[in-house]
C-alpha cells in the first residue's frame, strides 16, 4: 500500500448517549469485508494523536481501523468539555462497535480493540462487557488499581475526591465546569510529568488536531476509583500486551496480566519512557507488527 492511500481517513459520525461523536476511519483498499479495529488513546487526548499513529499503522497492514473522539473531547459533542469519564469512555467505544458492525466494507464478526496508555485501561472496561469485541491489543497501557491510587495519594485523597464531588456539584447547578491543565509545568495538572508536558504542551503533539490542555476537575470522581485491574479477570477474548520496563508503572501491566482469563501474551520493548510509544515511528511500527500479527492470530 502506498504512503497516500495509508494516509488517507474518512471522517464518519455516529452517536453515543444522544451526542454526536466524530471520528476518522481508515480503510484500507480491499475487495472484502475487512477485520476493524477500534481504538481509544491516553487520557484528554483526541483522534489525531496517539491513536491516529496506530490507526495509520494497522490499516496498512490490512485493518479498518476507527479512531475517534470521546464525547467532550475534540469535534464531538458532549459537556462538560474535557470530563475525563471512564464509564462514558466505555459507552462511547460500545457505540464506536456498533457503528463498525453495520459498516458496509466491515466484517461485524471480526472486530477488535486496542487502547493506548489510560485507553487500555478504560477499554478493559469495554472489552470485559463486550461479546462482539473478540480480542484485545494494549501498548504501553496505564492500568488503573483504584487500591493503588488511594495509596499513591495518601493524606490527599480525600480532599481531592471531595473537590471533584464539589465541582460536579456545581456544574450541575451552574453548567461551570472547573477546569485545570491536563499538563504543565508548576500547580495542580492533571498530568505532571515532565514527558507528557513535552508531548502535550508542546507544539509535538498539542498542536494536533482539536487538542485542548485542560481536565474537568470533577473527572477526578469517576478517574480515582475506576479499577481496570477488577475487569481484567472478565476478559477471556485473546490479549496481546505490549509494554516497557520504561514506560508508566510497569508493575500494574503485570499485575494486569496475571489476572487476565483469557489466552495472553506480553510483549517487553525497549522505550526512553511513555510517550515514544505515541509518536515514534520505530516503537509505532514495532507495536504494529505484533499487533496484527496477534490479533490476526485470535480471530483465525
């Protein structure tokens, strides 16, 4: 396939919860209905990140593959803007599914999943509750323990609940959502880590697509205590791991892994840390590879 035809995407709607959500399908050329996968990317990232990387990646080598914006995120609908949800996260790829499944150029038997870094997390939660999703792909994922949070916390936890309850509780009231940055370098982020500013805060990947570095604070209700580590005993489709003793808390990948029920493997690849595997065409290909190769494998 050449560069032009992998680069191309179709912009395609569908609805979630009764908002209108956007995404970008990319379709390989083909004369049969084709396997799709559908991804889900990092926390407050949009389509034309991460997951744009690996939806490139995988339709050359032969998949459909659907990367969109959640709701409140990007072009989709959806307030508060910027409400990092994992239940409606899940929703939203249920939905994504459901609009693969009627998708003319699309085998609705053959469809799977892969998330990217808190997407492999949330999409625990989907492929979990999912019969049609029929395997699953993660890449450097963040595996939430809401056991391990309240611990990494400690002393603050409480507070920082109770000021997320307080700003769902105005947004209610008011429609004000309060909002911090996603990332930066001093004060309350979302996200503080120098890497992700580098990523995020700069013009490398916040400057892609409809990319906004801000977090609802009252995400912080329903991020805290959401748990991939409980859906992983629920996800017996095959699953394919890839990860890196470099990436984010390795420790919680294996944990994740043990406690898979379902046929498995885990992939350990060399990285300067979390966010190469978003942008850096050798960690991109390289997870591609292993992915079709795996996934391809699990649907026969």
């Amino acid at each position: 396939m050449s560069e032009s035809q992998r680069q191309m995407a179709t912009r395609v709607t569908f609805s979630s919860k009764g908002s209108t959500v956007v995404g970008d399908l990319y379709l390989p050329m083909s004369g049969a209905r084709l396997r799709a996968v559908v991804l889900l990317g990092p926390l407050t990232s949009v389509k034309e990140q991460a997951t744009a990387s690996y939806a490139r990646a995988l339709s050359a080598r032969g998949w459909a593959a659907l990367s969109f914006d959640p709701r409140g995120f990007g072009e989709s609908e959806g307030q508060p803007r910027q409400y990092e949800n994992p239940p409606g996260k899940i929703e939203d790829v249920q939905h994504a599914v459901s609009f693969l499944s009627t998708h003319p150029a699309i085998d609705p038997e053959r469809i799977v999943a892969v998330g990217v870094c808190a997407g492999a997390g949330y999409m625990a939660g989907a492929v979990a509750t999912d019969a049609r999703i029929k395997a699953f792909g993660a890449v450097a994922g963040f595996y939430h323990d809401a056991a391990m949070q309240r611990r990494w916390l400690g002393d603050k936890y409480e507070s920082v609940l109770a000021q997320a309850i307080q700003a769902r509780r105005t947004w209610e009231a008011t429609g004000i959502a309060e909002h911090i940055p996603a990332v930066g370098k001093t004060g309350d982020v979302a996200m503080p880590l120098d890497e992700a500013f580098e990523y995020y805060g700069t013009a490398r990947g916040g400057n892609l697509g409809g990319y906004v570095n801000s977090f609802a604070v009252m995400s912080r209700e329903v991020t805290l205590p959401y748990d991939a580590q409980a859906a992983a005993s629920k996800i017996s489709v095959p699953t394919v791991m890839i990860h890196s003793e470099q990436a984010l808390a390795p420790p919680l990948a294996r944990s994740f892994y043990d406690r898979l029920a379902g046929p498995k493997s885990m992939d350990w690849h060399g990285s300067k840390g979390q966010i190469d595997f978003y942008d850096d065409p050798a960690r991109i290909e390289a997870a591609a590879d292993r992915l079709d190769s795996e996934l391809r494998r699990a649907l026969g």
